[in-house]
C-alpha cells in the first residue's frame, strides 16, 4: 500500500498555472460582476493577508474580508464574495480524476490532497466537489499551520500518514515543492500534463494492473 499525494491548483484543479490552453482565472469578470478591481484584490488581499495570514490558519477567510473588502469600494457581506470565488476556482481536471478514480479501485494506494488552501475553500472542495469520494484525506496549509514547500508542512503531513513502507509519491506543479519533496524522502514529481502521472512507473503498473 502507498500513499500517493495530489497538489490542488494547477493539478486537481485548472487554475493560474499549469498549461496554458487549460488556465483558468476565477477573478476574470470580478470587476463587471462584483464591482472590485481585482489587480487591486490581488494586491491588497491575496499578497497582504490571504497568503500571509489566511492559508496558514491565522485567520478566517471570512474575517479577512470583511476587513477588507471595504477598502476596495465593496460593502455587501463577505460571503457572497468568498462563495463567488469558490464557485468559480473549482475547474476540476476530470481526467486525473478518472485516473485517481482506477487508482483507487485497485486497491493498492492511499490518496491523499497535500495542498496550500485555507479551511473554507479545503471543505468546499472536499464536501461540494467530490473529493471525499476519491481521497483518504486532505493535508492542507490551514490544518498543518505551514505553507508548502515549508518543511513544516512535509513534517505535518508525516505525522498524518504514520509509518510508510514506500516513500511517499506527490505530485505538484511547482518545481521548488517537488524538490523540497525529495528533500525530506519523498518521491516528488512535476506535475504539468496527465501524462505525468499516468507514465509514471508505479501508476502505471498499477493501472494496467487494474485494467
């Protein structure tokens, strides 16, 4: 039996990064939609206290805007700017979902989400999206109290998986996590295209297997 790992953003879920062609950006129509500027968002919100202060657990999403969002000319609840942005940063990569889904069948691994998220948006992926069909469990900035590649949250997540008898396999689509990875013992590997996972020598055995 071994753990094999998932990042969220850019792996699980089409987001800023990964390839190009599959990019998606949640804050696209904020401006038209909501009436915030999101350079503004970004700068005033993500880089000043979201990353800082929320993914680690220090602050709630929903008091971190509410804080905030007056500044940037927005004075409705927080909520409705935390579901929109929610409700549109889920663009599930369906067919590495289907590959973890064969995965899971087999019977052979343990599947796990190590991501850099804050609680709200941890649950709603895990709860509204599925993910608690498909993974064991999900190790997340929030709940570990550090960002990846932060040793930290490789420690953290040790200490959640227990005693192993293969190292761990992880994929990310960043370069600097994959290496902090293999650091602490782990077999970490980047993440761009599917092909990436499927290729990979154990998944690949254990798919064919499967099949």
């Amino acid at each position: 039996m071994r753990s094999v790992l998932f990042d969220v953003d850019g792996v699980l879920v089409h987001g800023y990064t990964g390839q190009v062609e599959r990019r998606r950006r949640w804050d696209e129509h904020l401006l038209a939609d909501l009436g915030i500027d999101p350079s503004a968002f970004r700068h005033l919100f993500i880089k000043q206290v979201f990353e800082k202060e929320v993914l680690t657990g220090r602050k709630a999403l929903i008091s971190a805007l509410e804080e905030i969002l007056p500044q940037l000319g927005f004075h409705g609840s927080p909520f409705i700017v935390a579901s929109y942005w929610l409700n549109r940063d889920s663009h599930l990569n369906l067919q590495l979902l289907d590959v973890i889904r064969h995965l899971r069948r087999t019977g052979r691994a343990r599947l796990y989400v190590a991501t850099n998220q804050e609680h709200m948006r941890a649950f709603h992926l895990w709860n509204r999206h599925g993910f608690e069909n498909l993974f064991d469990d999900m190790l997340h900035a929030a709940r570990l109290g550090e960002l990846k590649p932060g040793r930290a949250f490789f420690e953290g997540a040790a200490r959640i998986l227990g005693p192993q008898d293969e190292p761990p396999l992880f994929f990310d689509d960043s370069e600097a996590v994959v290496v902090a990875a293999n650091e602490v013992g782990w077999e970490g590997v980047l993440f761009n295209k599917l092909e990436d996972c499927t290729a990979h020598p154990w998944i690949s055995a254990m798919l064919y297997r499967e099949s």
